[in-house]
C-alpha cells in the first residue's frame, strides 16, 4: 500500500481543531483551580496533628492518585448519577474529574512545600506575637508557595493533556472535535499530527512560563 502524508489535509485541520481548543483550556483552568483548592485543603490535613484527619486526607489521595483519570471520568459521568439520582452533562464531569485528580497531586505538593519550612520560622512569628493564622499567612505559605511553584505549573500542564481522554464522554475538546474531523475526511494521520502539535504548542509555552519563573526566582535568591 502507497501511503503519502498530506500536508495540505492537515494545515486544513486546524480551523477545526480549533474549534476545541477553547474547550480545552476551559476545562484545565477550572478544573485546575477547583483543583488547587482541594490540593490545600488536604495537603493542610495530611499535615494536621489529629489522626483522623491525615487518615481522611490520605484515602482521597491514594484513591485518586491511584486510579487512572479515565476510570475516574466514567465513574463521574455514569456512575455518579445513579448514586445521586441526577445525571451530570459532559462538562461539569470533566471538570469534576480534573479537579479531583489534580486536587490529590496538587495536595502532595502543598505537604511537601508547607513540611519544607523550617520550624523555627514559625516559631519566630509566634515569637514576634502572630497568632497561628497570621504566623502561616505571612510567613510560612508566601515561602512554600515559591517553593510550590515549578510542580503546580507542571501539574496545570498534566491536566491539559489529561483533557485529551475526555472525548470518551462526548467533550467537545481538541481530541472530539479531530475525531469529528476524521469522520468526514478520512485523514487521520494527519489530524492526529495537528492534535499532537497543538498539545505541544500549550505545554511548551507554559513550561517556558515555568522555567522563566524559576530563573527569576534563582536571580533574585543570588542578589
């Protein structure tokens, strides 16, 4: 069989592919920032002095870093429903998913900047009068969180590619929209190429912002 990419074919995807992108992003950013919310809060736990609570923090993380995102968007999208009794539409399951995925992640990272601070700076700020609260808003968090940084950035980028697995339930995403695509055109490779370099083209661009970051960070700890 003579097989000849078409480049042509594939330049003429991208108007389409497009029309996913914004798909795409939306659910990464919400999903990511849902996410960061339950990354502190049970990054916090796992570091909290009752039992119960690093146990409680510890099944979340286990189960959803354990499990694949795929497995954890069905269940979201078929399953949950029959549990609660009302269906949910494709968007706000691959939120979900993203969010309690990256939440687990997100919560290790939380744990290990927040345990990385040594003690005696909070007992400085306890010293110096802050109350517990004070003492960790203005002296641990701003610390760990520049810590925390490089490994949010790249979980935000894992979470975009994760976003590729959700046409599974029908998402209007870059993979959906190619496969829409590939139905009328019978070009596969080639739209899978442009997928390919679209992925690429968002994950190269934030880990230029993560390095640049870095960098900066590194600079200014050398002046």
């Amino acid at each position: 069989m003579n097989f000849q990419f078409d480049w042509q074919a594939a330049f003429d995807s991208v108007s389409a592919l497009l029309n996913g992108l914004p798909m795409t992003l939306l659910i990464s950013v919400i999903g990511v920032l849902i996410g960061m919310v339950l990354g502190v809060m049970f990054g916090m736990l796992r570091l909290a002095p009752q039992w119960y609570l690093r146990v409680l923090a510890t099944v979340y993380v286990e189960i959803f870093r354990g499990t694949p995102i795929l497995v954890q968007v069905l269940f979201i999208f078929y399953g949950l429903p029959a549990i609660i009794g009302h269906p949910l539409d494709p968007f706000t399951a691959a939120v979900a998913a993203i969010a309690v995925n990256s939440g687990a992640y997100i919560s290790e990272v939380v744990r290990g900047g927040v345990g990385s601070i040594d003690r005696g700076q909070r007992e400085a700020g306890l010293s110096l009068g802050l109350g517990p609260l004070q003492t960790f808003t203005h002296i641990t968090w701003p610390q760990a969180l520049k810590r925390m940084a490089p490994a949010l950035g790249n979980q935000a980028i894992t979470s975009i590619k994760d976003t590729s697995l959700f046409s599974v339930i029908g998402i209007g995403e870059l993979v959906r929209q190619g496969q829409i695509y590939i139905a009328a055109t019978f070009n596969a490779l080639e739209v899978y190429l442009m997928i390919g370099v679209l992925y690429l083209a968002i994950t190269l661009s934030l880990s230029a912002l993560i390095n640049f970051y870095e960098r900066t960070q590194l600079t200014g700890r050398s002046r």
